[in-house]
C-alpha cells in the first residue's frame, strides 16, 4: 500500500477538509460490509461542494476515479473501489430546509437518516424509507442503492420518496435533477439523450423489467419511458457511478400513529411463506420474517435475549411480524383480532399440533415493539454473529417474486443450497416478497467460492424463472452486476452501458459498478484474497473460542463484517470517541479493519506500529462494542493485546507505570497524601508535572485520603456475602466502601473483605491492563480466585462497587485464567446493586427528590443498570430517571492525559453535561463509576454519589 504522493500532495493543496493517504487509514476505507476490499488511492473528507469540485478536477487530471461514501454500510461492494474515496459524514451532514407544510426536506449526503427523522418528530413527520441501517445509512449513500425497508409496502422505495438532486457530472458541470424542463445546456442536452433512449427501449423496457415493487437492479431507465420524467429517479441507484450528488430534495410522510405487532407463529417455514400472500390482505403496513436460526442466534446474544423470551412462543420454525397502524387502539386491536381469525380460518393455533400448531402473540407495549424493531434491523448482522470460520455471504439474499410464488421459490432456494451442502438463514420482507437469504460459506477457500458461482447461477435462474427481480433492496455493486444479461438480456444491458458512457465517458465514477463490473467471485477484489493470510503469532489472552491465527485472536478481528453499526449517533454506549470525532480511525470498524490489516501483513509495523497505537489512542475500552456490535467485536478486549504488544516490544513509560502499579504504591501514597494532594492546589505543580505523569494540568486528579479503607473493619465469622475493596473506593473514596459495609449490615447480612492474608489488598488487574501487563494481571486475577475460591464453593457472593472492578471477573478474567475456577469466580462476581436488589429487604426512609443516574459504561455492557434503577425506585416517594447518555467520557486514565482531555470533554458534553444542566438543582446524581464520579465534578458544577452513600442515607434506623 505505497502512498501516491504526489496525488496526495495535490489534493492537500486543493482541499480544505482532511486528506488521508497513509496505509493505516486507506485500509479503513477499503471494505465496505460485503466480501469484497479495494485499497483506495486516497481519502479526502471534504468540507464544502468546492472541495468535491477541486477534488474531482484532480482526479479528472489524473485519471484516478472517484468514489463518493456514505455510512459504507453496502451489502455488494458498491462502496469500494481503486479510487478517490469521498467521505461525506463528518462535514456535509446537515438539514438545508425542512418544508412541513409541503412534506418536503433538503438535506446534503452525508447526513444520516435517524438524524434526519429526529429533527423531523417535532414536526409530526418522518421520512418513510425505512432500512435496518438506519443509525448510520446516509440520505445520499439511499439514494445511491435506492433502498428500502419494511414499511415499503406502504410507503416504496427510495425511487418513490426523492424529489430531486443536485449533482456534479463528471465533467464538473452543476445540475439539477427534477421534473422541470432544463435550460439550453449541456445538462438540457443530456437530457434529451436519456428522454430519446427511453422511448427507443420503451418494449424491451416493458418486455424485460420485472414487475415486482422490489427491482433496484440496474439504471433506473424505465422512469425515462413515460411523459412526465423526472430525472433524479433515474440517478436513484446508480450507485455512484453517474454523477456525484450534492444536495437531495425528500417527500416526507405524517410520523405514524399508535400501532401493534401480530406475532405470527408457524410450525414450518414453508407455512409462513404460504401465509405471507394471505396476510397482507389485512393492509398491514409491513410483514417481516424471522425464521428459527435467527430467534436461535438472538438468544445466544446477550442484548437480545431478553426481547426474543418476550414475543417467541414455544419453538416455531418462522415467525412473521405483522405490523398495523390504524390510527387508533380500537382499530389497531380489531386488525389484531382479524389477523387472529385469519391465522384460525388457515387452521394455526396454539392449542394445535404438528402441522396445525401456531397462532399471534400480539405486541402492543411500546417499548417491546422497538426492542424488536431494533432486532429485526440487526438482522444480518445477528446472522453474521456466527464464531466459525464459515460466514453467511452476501450475493443471492435480496431477490424478490410475487407473493403467490414465494413459499415454492424459497423452497427451491433451500434445495439449491442443500444440494451444494450448505444452508441458509432467511428473514426480512416477506410482505413484499423479498427476502434475505445468506448461505454460510468459507470465502478463503477455493471450494467455497467456486460453490458461490453455482449457487448464483442457479438462484438466478430460479429468480428468473418466477419473473422476479435479482437484485431487491441491496443494489448490484460487485456482486449482481455481472448478472445483469442474463436477467435482462443484452440489449437492455447495451441500454445501460450507453447511459454510463453518456454521462460518464471516461469511467471517473466509480466505475465497474451496475455495468462493466469484475466477476462476482474475482478474488483479486475479495477481502479474503488468494494471497491472504495471517501467520502464528503469540497472543496474552485466550482468544480460543474464535479460529485462526494467534490462538483465534484472527478470527475475533475477522467477526467484524463492517455493518457499521459503531457508527450510531444516539442510543447505547458504542462508539463513544466516533461521536464525538466522526472519523473512521475511531469506530469499532475502523479499529478493528486496521488490526485485520496488521495481523495480515497488509500495514507496516503490525500490531505494534505507530499506526495500530494511533488508531486505538481514543478507545476507552467502554466496552459498548461487547454488548452493541450484533457480530461480538470486542474491542475493549483487543486492545489490550495491541498494548500487551507493544509493551513487550517498547516498554513502559513513567506514564504508564503510574497508571499500571497504582494498586502496588497506593498504600505507601496514602501516607503522604497531605503532600500529594497539594498537586491540585498549585497550578505550577500541575503544568511542571504534566509531562513527567501524563496528567493535564487542567484537570484535578482524585484526592488521595490519608485514611484509606482496610479490610479488618469488616471481617465477620460465616458471611454472607465477601465485599471487594477496591483500589478507586479503598484510597481515594473510603467512605463509599463504609457506607457500603453499613447498609448490607441494615440488611442483616454479615460482611467480610475478600483478602488472602498475604498482608497486600486484593486487586482485580483492570489498571495493569490499561497499560498492557498481562502477566501481572493475570497474577493478580488468580490471587483473587484463590482467596475466594472457599467461599465461592458455598455460594457466598463477591459484591464490589467499582463497576469495572467487579466486573472484570465476569470477562477479562475469563480470558486470562480460562477454567472453571474463573466461571465460578465470574458467576459469583455481582456489582453492589445486583446482590442487594436479589438478596436484600432494606428498610428505607422516603426521600422527596428526583434522582439522576448515569450508568458506568460497564455497567451497560454487562446489563446491570436495571438492577440499580430497581434498587432505586424501592425508596420511597423518589423518583428515580436515567440519564441516556454514553460513555462520560473519563475512562480510567483517558480523561487525564494532556492529548485525550479534549476528546473525554467532548464525548461527557454530547449527552451527560447536559442532561446535568438541564436537572433540577436539588437533584440527586448516581453515577456509581469512580471515573464518572470525577467527570462530573470536573466538567459540572454537581457532585455524584455512589448509591452505597446514597442508600446509607436513607436507611431507616
């Protein structure tokens, strides 16, 4: 991946936004969520239309093409290529006019759906195209795919939703692509050219275009056949092959009202499949299909589960989500009871068996209806959830047919992939025939891709045979376009190339998509290419659960299938440094395709370069990606291989050591914490000592108590629970560890410190593994199996405060000292809350106040916020509120260093800052991590509380 320097440096010279053309981050860019990877020249991250322009003219000059990006989210390789990439996120994302009277909206490209939707709510209006992607598809990158969603039923497709464009041709010229009839120019006269090839190809358009709703496969040349052409349909799906689109003008829809979901239970998939034409009768606004490997895989995912226990009856072999929005709970509840008579009347009911049992589970409760929406919209990447080698690919799962033939056509399709011994998952629109299909197969082996090619043919040729369409929501990128002849014949694909070569003669738009396109099993464009592979290497944690290279370590990389879902704005912890960055380099993907690159030898220096360091710098291993990334990249965990690398290649600097050995020099500390704590009162001390520590001089660190917990005051004969003191808690906020001992006690229970008797205080690891010392910490983690190991064996509990403490021993500890001694640990280790809200009876005071909780990110990812709003809301007359916020930014060390500050400030004043501000001022703050405690005090003029202190308040004596 050697830099073209001189196209970078021109670019550099002509463009006001960033330009990256080092290896670390082309490799961001060079997959997309398909099989396919394509090293870009370039990027450029432009900040203005005139940067594209500039940019554009270079590449014109060059003969480099271009290759405008959105969220990156597509399914076929459209967004990625040997070219400039564009990305359009981080600048040209905002709304330029929102039109409530006339349902109309003009946004830039690169402004992201949901966005979109939430400045639209307060207007009573949203936009209709609904994809799963939807937290971080772009309006531009819809456009381009013409997508779609699981209301198309009601609403179409983008097509039907886009008013106009504003767009550069490749020529550099500005156009407007609507309705009107152009001014004299050359955009009038292109014009004219597509309007005279529409009415010479109107039969064969008619002869040969599928007729189903869902076809996006091709240039929209049809729209070119009728009177009243509208132009910007016909750069809808074009894939960014025609022009580059600068501004969008949308058709907006009332926001929907009240509705419910019919649950739709089946005992075989061909049932739902037969039932899907008769459901859609009812006028439901969507059907969407789960089948049984998709309700398996979502309740191996933790962030899931829960939902799948609330709306799964039994074992079926599909469910169909039938969804109704009438306008009212009278309306809703009488589809509800037709949709219950019709399953009847098609002989489905619960009290049934074999072939005739099923029935509907209806969902009217809010929260569980988007609890499955956003389970259903993780539905590929839950498919993708899968450790093996094997993966569900991506290149047949979008066709559509009509209704009437879709239980024979899905059925021919699972005997197709029987036959090549493999199968398929299948779930999505079944109200509008088109359903998603992957077969799992190994894209590193030869066998795998060359059954790949069959299963194509032979799905295509089924497709065709039921008059339906190859490609039904994904587009074509790499993977369909190929197939464009033999599903549309040859004169309409000539049709398409003289639409490419009209507006594009010299190929500078992406070029190879829609028309002109490599093989769809060319492995030269694969991510897992002929010459890939990583070689052994030594890994510090027990990645065994995954294959491959390093102990599996490679294949835990390689579960990343860049479905982008890191790159959300809003909800959840992931990616906390992404929102406040908007860059590449800082979301889960991102991080976890540079690792992919340096365990490959596809980026110099590896695992321990410059490059790997700079790309995990804003990770704060919050840990969101544990429980958010419907695929399980773990990136918290991963990082500390990158740091147990490099500190065994570079050492240690004082920084580090500081951070890392706290547990070993916070006793001798303690005793001179007078002195210590004179740092935060002298600023010339703070500025004098940030380079030597690491520590900003803007930042105040925790103050050192000169009177730390110890362990003999809580050392009651047969307790009922073992307590662990903390480092955070036991030196630098004692009186939590105090509080904490007096309310279990108010319980009745009997309290001892976990200790081993060595004299030195138990310590879970988690600060030597912020700095990559593995061995240390794994020494430190079988101290504390050993210790408790007694007590475990009779199901005595260890309960901690320090969320990321206590909670190690349910994660890391299991990759450091894998064996049932650490699952006995991590089924042992319960946070303060989760003990008291299972095993506790406080008696408790009222309290008038409204308490504010903000959840350690650890917290969320191990889902143990709930059990402390449970524990919360039994206090009398409080009323209790969770501030949805992610990460606050803290994290550890991360706050304090003089390069990160910015970053941690930036990522508490997204949402905690200000939810704080916005609290009343009597107010009571829990935060019960000791890093979001100080992020408070530092950035607001509140003060948090743990909930021992605040419980121990409240104890009625």
């Amino acid at each position: 991946m050697r830099e073209n320097a001189r196209l970078s440096s021109r670019l550099r010279g002509a463009v006001t936004g960033d330009v990256m053309a080092d290896a670390a981050s082309r490799a961001r860019y060079a997959t997309d969520a398909s099989i396919y990877q394509m090293v870009p020249e370039a990027v450029v991250v432009p900040r203005s239309v005139e940067d594209i322009e500039a940019t554009m003219a270079i590449a014109r000059e060059e003969g480099t093409p271009i290759l405008p990006r959105g969220g990156g989210t597509s399914q076929c390789g459209q967004t990625v290529n040997r070219a400039i990439v564009l990305d359009n996120t981080r600048h040209l994302n905002r709304i330029l006019d929102i039109d409530a009277e006339n349902l109309t909206a003009r946004v830039q490209p690169g402004l992201v759906l949901d966005e979109l939707n939430r400045a639209l709510k307060p207007h009573g209006l949203w936009f209709p195209v609904d994809p799963s992607t939807a937290s971080r598809c772009t309006l531009g990158g819809m456009a381009a795919n013409n997508s779609s969603g699981g209301k198309s039923l009601r609403y179409g497709i983008m097509r039907d939703n886009v008013r106009a464009i504003s767009a550069l041709l490749p020529d550099g010229t500005k156009a407007q692509f609507n309705r009107d009839d152009p001014a004299p120019g050359s955009y009038a006269d292109l014009v004219s050219d597509m309007r005279a090839l529409g009415r010479r190809e109107a039969d064969e358009i008619a002869a040969r275009f599928p007729t189903v709703q869902r076809r996006v496969g091709g240039y929209n040349i049809d729209v070119l056949t009728g009177a009243d052409v509208n132009m910007a349909h016909l750069l809808v799906g074009s894939e960014g092959s025609l022009a580059y689109f600068t501004e969008l003008e949308l058709s907006l829809a009332p926001l929907q009202g009240e509705k419910v979901i019919g649950v739709c239970h089946f005992p075989t998939f061909y049932a739902a499949m037969e039932a899907a034409q008769h459901l859609v009768t009812l006028m439901p606004q969507a059907v969407e299909l789960i089948d049984d490997t998709m309700i398996a895989l979502g309740r191996e995912i933790p962030l899931f589960r829960k939902t799948i226990e609330a709306f799964v009856e039994g074992d079926p072999a599909a469910l169909l989500l039938v969804e109704f929005a009438q306008g009212s709970a009278a309306a809703n509840a009488a589809k509800l009871a037709e949709l219950a008579q019709l399953m009847g009347d098609h002989g489905f009911a619960f009290t049934g068996a074999g072939d005739r049992w099923g029935g509907v589970v209806p969902v009217t409760d809010t929260a569980l209806q988007n609890a499955i929406a956003e389970y259903r919209k993780a539905g590929l990447n839950v498919m993708m959830s899968m450790k093996e080698a094997g993966k569900p690919i991506s290149f047949v799962e979008d066709c559509a047919v009509a209704l009437p033939d879709l239980a024979d056509y899905t059925q021919g399709v699972t005997e197709i992939f029987a036959r090549h011994g493999t199968k398929g998952t299948w779930y999505a629109h079944a109200s509008v025939g088109c359903l998603h299909v992957r077969p799992v197969l190994n894209m590193r082996q030869d066998k795998d891709v060359k059954t790949m090619r069959a299963i194509a043919e032979e799905c295509f040729d089924l497709v065709k045979r039921y008059k339906g369409s190859h490609s039904g929501e994904h587009g074509d990128g790499i993977a369909r376009s190929e197939f464009h002849e033999k599903m549309f014949g040859a004169r309409i694909v000539s049709a398409f190339e003289a639409v490419k070569s009209r507006f594009d003669p010299d190929g500078l738009m992406n070029p190879g998509k829609i028309v002109q396109a490599p093989a769809l099993d060319d492995r030269r464009v694969f991510r897992y290419g002929p010459d890939y592979a990583v070689p052994e290497f030594e890994t510090a944690l027990d990645w065994s659960a995954w294959p491959g290279a390093g102990g599996g370590f490679q294949g835990a990389v390689e579960m990343c299938n860049n479905n982008g879902a890191c790159r959300k704005l809003k909800g959840g912890v992931m990616c906390p440094s992404f929102r406040a960055t908007r860059n590449e380099r800082d979301t889960t993907r991102g991080r976890a395709n540079t690792l992919r690159f340096a365990i490959s030898g596809q980026m110099p220096g590896g695992l321990t370069s410059d490059a790997m360091n700079d790309t995990l710098k804003y990770c704060v291993s919050c840990k969101g990606c544990r429980r958010e990334c419907p695929t399980g990249v773990d990136m918290a965990r991963m990082k500390i291989e990158v740091l147990a690398a490099r500190r065994k290649q570079r050492g240690m600097t004082l920084a580090d050591k500081m951070v890392g050995y706290l547990p070993h020099y916070a006793p001798t500390a303690a005793k001179f914490a007078w002195l210590i704590n004179l740092r935060n009162r002298i600023g010339l001390v703070r500025k004098l000592t940030e380079r030597i520590t690491g520590i900003s001089h803007r930042r105040a660190v925790p103050v050192w108590s000169s009177n730390p917990f110890r362990d003999d005051e809580a050392q009651e004969a047969n307790p009922d629970v073992l307590l662990f003191a903390d480092v955070f808690n036991r030196y630098f906020e004692p009186e939590n560890l105090g509080a904490a001992v007096r309310v279990l006690r108010a319980a009745g229970l009997r309290v001892a410190v976990a200790r081993d008797g060595s004299g030195r205080a138990l310590d879970c690891g988690r600060t030597l593994l912020a700095v990559g010392c593995v061995e240390e910490a794994r020494a430190e983690v079988a101290r504390v199996i050993d210790a408790t190991a007694a007590a475990v064996a009779k199901g005595i509990p260890l309960v901690g405060l320090e969320p990321s403490s206590i909670l190690t021993f349910r994660d890391e500890a299991l990759g450091l000292c894998p064996g049932p001694e650490a699952e006995a640990l991590a089924q042992s280790a319960l946070t303060f809350e989760e003990f008291l809200v299972q095993r506790a009876n406080l008696p408790l005071k009222s309290l008038n106040k409204t308490i504010y909780v903000h959840g350690h990110c650890h917290q969320k990812a191990h889902d143990a916020v709930t059990p402390l709003l449970d524990l919360l809301n039994r206090i009398p007359q409080a009323e209790v509120s969770l501030i949805e916020s992610g990460c606050c930014g803290m994290a550890g060390a991360f706050g304090y260093a003089p390069d990160t500050i910015d970053i941690s400030l930036k990522m508490a004043n997204l949402d905690l800052f200000p939810a704080l501000a916005a609290a009343p001022e009597v107010a009571v703050v829990v935060a019960n991590g000791t890093s979001c405690r100080h992020q408070i005090a530092d950035g607001t003029p509140r003060r948090a509380m743990h909930l021992a202190r605040l419980l121990d308040q409240v104890i009625d004596d």
